[in-house]
C-alpha cells in the first residue's frame, strides 16, 4: 500500500470555472498546484482532476475549496495577485485562517477593491493596528508593513475614528543627504515621500488624495518636521524607521496627542544609517517590548506579497549576508 495513488475530481460550485478560478493562466496555474502539493493535475471547464497520494490529493481539494470561497466572496474573476496569494500563504497556514483573514477586510474607498491581510502575520499586524493606539511593524521588504498601515489610516479617517492623517519617514537613504541634493526643498524630499504618496494614491484615487492634501487633512512630510508638535486626533505612520537616531524615534513617539495612534514600520537590516549611529528602531524595540499596551509584529520572508520570486531574492541575499559575515 505504500505509494499507493488515487484519483479525484473536483468541480467548483456555481457559476465559477477554472478559468476564472485561476485568473484565467491555465496552464501555469495547474503547474503551480502541481509543484505545491505533489499531485498531476487536469482541469476542464468547471472541473479539476486530480492524481496523487491520498494526503496530497485531499489538500489539493482543501485548497480549491478555499478558493470556490475566495471566490463568492469577490464574486468576480480572481486576479494573478489574488491565485498568488492563496497558493503561497496556504503552504504554513492552519485550517480555517483563509476564513479569519476575509474577517479583517479593509475598505479604503468605495471606488477602490478592499484590502486584505494575505498571512496570519499581517492578520495578527492589522488586529494590533486595531487594538493598539502604537503598534511596529518590522520586517523585510514587500511584506505589505507600509501598505496594511496606510490601508488602516484611510479606513479609520473614513470611518471618523480619526480627523487627519500624516505620513512621515526620515529623509535619508544609501547615504544620501538633503543638503548635498540639487533643487529646493519640496524638491530634495519628494524623492524621499513618494511611496506613500504611491499608496495614498493606490488606494484612494489621485484626485481625492489630492484635495485633502490641500486642505491638510492628509500630510506628508519628513521626520524633521514633526518636531515640537502635538499630533491629536490623527493616524500617523512613521516608514523606514530603520533609518532614525534613537532620539529622533523618541521624539516622534512624543508626539502622540489625544486620541492618535501611531505605526512605527522598518526593516533593521537595512539601516542607511553610518557605523557611529544606533538605529532608533532597535533601541525601541529593545526598550519599549515589555510595555504591554505597544504592539510588536515580526514579519519574515514568509511574509512576502509583492512579485513571488521576490521571497526567494531575499532569502538569497540574507544567506549571502550571514556567509559574509562568518568569513569575516
């Protein structure tokens, strides 16, 4: 009985084929599943079969299920992102959390498709983010730290939880600094500022970002100019934190007024920092972990959700990384 092999065939519900279910690439996704879990797979209109081990062909179902159910959620064909998605983040999770991540939907606009958590990471991330009034978010890049943070000031500002928001991130990077830079000062920060004017607008619209950019209820600004105020009422995002002093963290932390909430994301490995000067994002988390009511999530590569190969580049470099660092 060892090796034994069964067959199976799987039909989705409704009005839902596989063409829709996998995005509409065939082909790819059907080698996808088959690398997943171990099993050959043929699919025809509404239906998959599939060939295997009993254990591999019962998970293959179980993940169809989940995504027959992703499905009559959008009730719209999936995109590559959506197929994506399920595929990597049911290698390690438990049964059922396909189901708790849908419960943590994010609607940032009306005109926008919501946002979801798409690991039991960033699902824990957005419940802190909800729980917490200053919450870190630490980890790799593309694990969504900025994005989720965004989507949550957006849902909280139109849901009246909050008045403003304000986005800030240190200006500096590889080295770089405002005074060497060519041009005025907009000019010098805007390089700095652009991602999370990418978000904003990813999310919100160009032209609704637009007008409460104008009317100040959303701001966009570096850390420096954060200093000497009270910031009441808002959801404030600190990005790149990696890059702050210890006491430009301590600074932007108290500026928390009444009413507000922070979130604190960065990634300590990727401190533009020079030798001589600490990272303020690991001075907080070494001072601030035993205060209950602040909020800790570590994101890993696991965690990824932008282009699929970028988990494998991280992994690559970090191992390149610690192999260095043995030589030497």
């Amino acid at each position: 009985m060892i090796g034994r092999k069964v067959e199976s065939k799987y039909y989705f519900d409704g009005d839902l084929s596989w063409h829709v279910a996998c995005a509409g690439d065939e082909v790819k996704s059907l080698r996808t599943l088959e690398k997943l879990f171990g099993v050959r797979l043929a699919a025809r209109d509404n239906w998959v079969q599939i060939e295997g081990k009993p254990e591999a062909v019962e998970r293959t179902e179980a993940f169809l299920g989940e995504l027959s159910g992703f499905y009559r959620i959008r009730r719209k064909q999936l995109e590559t992102r959506d197929f994506e998605f399920l595929c990597r983040s049911f290698r390690d999770r438990r049964e059922g959390d396909l189901r708790e991540l849908l419960k943590e939907r994010i609607d940032v606009s009306p005109k926008k498709r919501e946002v979801l958590p798409r690991s039991r990471r960033q699902l824990d991330y957005v419940r802190a983010i909800r729980d917490r009034d200053v919450v870190f978010g630490i980890g790799p890049a593309g694990t969504g730290k900025t994005y989720l943070a965004m989507a949550m000031a957006v849902s909280e500002f139109l849901k009246g939880n909050v008045s403003r928001i304000i986005l800030t991130r240190p200006a500096r990077e590889s080295g770089e600094n405002l005074g060497f830079l060519p041009g005025s000062l907009e000019e010098k920060i805007m390089p700095y500022l652009r991602p999370l004017y990418d978000a904003l607008y990813d999310m919100m619209g160009i032209d609704e970002v637009s007008g409460l950019l104008e009317r100040g209820v959303i701001e966009v600004a570096p850390l420096a100019f954060m200093r000497g105020r009270t910031l009441n009422n808002a959801f404030i995002i600190l990005d790149e934190a990696q890059n702050t002093t210890a006491e430009q963290m301590l600074m932007f932390l108290t500026r928390m007024g009444f009413n507000s909430r922070c979130v604190i994301t960065g990634d300590p490995s990727q401190s533009d920092l020079t030798g001589r000067e600490r990272s303020g994002l690991l001075h907080a988390i070494e001072t601030l972990r035993s205060v209950e009511e602040i909020g800790f999530i570590f994101f890993d590569t696991r965690d990824v959700v932008r282009h699929a190969l970028l988990e494998k580049i991280i992994l690559a470099y970090n191992g390149t990384e610690q192999e260095d660092g043995e030589d030497r």
